[in-house]
C-alpha cells in the first residue's frame, strides 16, 4: 500500500473510532415519559400452567401492544416489588445490572423502574436494523414490539471483580424468563434472541457507554 493510502485508511479509522466514541458519551435522548399503568399482582394464569405451556414461537400477528401489556411485560423482567427497591428478578448483590427497552414500529421506551415509567423517544423503525444483528432471523423484524435486555456488568465489577459479566448474564436469564412467562399469562407469544451483536445492538439503539445487549425478544400475539 503507497504511503498517501496508508495514511488515508489510517485517519479514517481514527475518525470511526472518534465517532464511535462520541456516539457512546452521547446516548440518545428520551423526548418524553409516561407513566405505565399500574401492574396487575394476579391473574387468570397459574404459574405451573404458564411454565407448561411457555414454548419459543416466532410467528407473530401484527398487531400493536397496548401500554397496559408493554408494563406488566417490563415490570415482570425489573419492576420494582418490595418497599425497600428489590426488584422482580434476582440481581447479584442488588446491584441492578440490567436495564429493559421496548422497540416497536414507531418508538423506543426506555423502562424505568422507580415508579413504573418508560422514557420515551420516536424513531425510524429499528426492527430491520435489530434483525439485520440478529443474523437476519425473521422472528426479530415479524414481532410487533421487541423486549431489548441490556446489560452493565460495570456496576458489578467493584464488588464482583471477574465475574462481573457472569453475573450480569444470570440476571438477564432470570428477567428474561420472568417476561417469557408473563407473555404466556397475557395470551401473547415470545422467543428469546441471544444470537444478537450486542455491543452493535446497542450503538444502533444509542444505549448509554457500558451497556451491551444481551437479549432480544421477539413478542406478540400468535400468527
């Protein structure tokens, strides 16, 4: 390679690798915040009959989520149940490694536990571009609403030092299943995703420096 082309490929990795780093020190912005209505604690659906019939299904009808459902979903992955902060699933030390998105046609929410809420921000539709990091699976750009675990394993790091992602990875296999069940217990279908390029997920999505996807769940109403 001549020495003018060495130092062109040169700048221009030097300014992918600026705006990278720009884009993770600037997370994208929430234009608005909704109250979730408030979370239903029982149900038609016992727990034993929603863990026999939870299977992975990756047809989807188009239909649109209501906001009451989007709620129980994310407060069943990390709602807050218990008046001192504990959460619905385990987390290590509680330490709250994971934070719950929802994707959907029009929209990303960003769940807030404290006080059931979700951070809201219009979009493009991101369900092809989450696919397309998902090796093309079909269930990911079908599924009306994308559940997006993201994890921080940062938070656990001073405590838990190297195992800091382990950790980070069971809590989002607890929340993750949590969600899954609750889907059932709603009438609705799921699939979780780990094939996922999660810290290209996460730039695509405009996650916070730190956090990477883990999980992507694909729910909705059965085809």
């Amino acid at each position: 390679m001549k020495r003018r082309e060495l130092l062109a490929a040169l700048a221009a990795g030097a300014m992918t690798q600026v705006s990278t780093s720009q884009a993770q020190e600037s997370p994208a912005k929430y234009t608005n915040e909704i109250a979730l209505p408030k979370p239903k604690v029982s149900g038609t659906v016992s727990l034993e009959d929603a863990i026999q019939r939870r299977r992975s299904v990756r047809r989807f009808r188009s239909d649109a989520l209501p906001v009451e459902t989007i709620g129980q979903l994310l407060w069943a992955g990390q709602g807050v149940t218990s008046p001192d902060g504990k959460r619905a699933a385990p987390s290590a030390g509680a330490l709250f490694a994971l934070e719950l998105y929802m994707v959907t046609a029009a929209e990303v929410m960003h769940y807030v536990p404290q006080g059931h809420r979700a951070q809201t921000r219009a979009t493009p539709d991101m369900r092809p571009k989450l696919q397309a990091l998902a090796l093309n699976q079909a269930s990911v750009g079908a599924a009306p609403a994308l559940i997006v675990v993201a994890a921080d394993p940062g938070r656990l790091k001073q405590r838990y030092g190297a195992r800091a992602g382990v950790y980070s990875d069971l809590e989002a296999g607890h929340a993750a299943q949590n969600m899954l069940l609750q889907a059932v217990a709603l009438g609705l279908v799921a699939v979780p995703v780990g094939a996922v390029d999660g810290p290209q997920a996460a730039h695509a999505l405009g996650l916070p420096a730190g956090q990477s996807v883990v999980y992507v769940i694909p729910v909705g109403f059965a085809a």
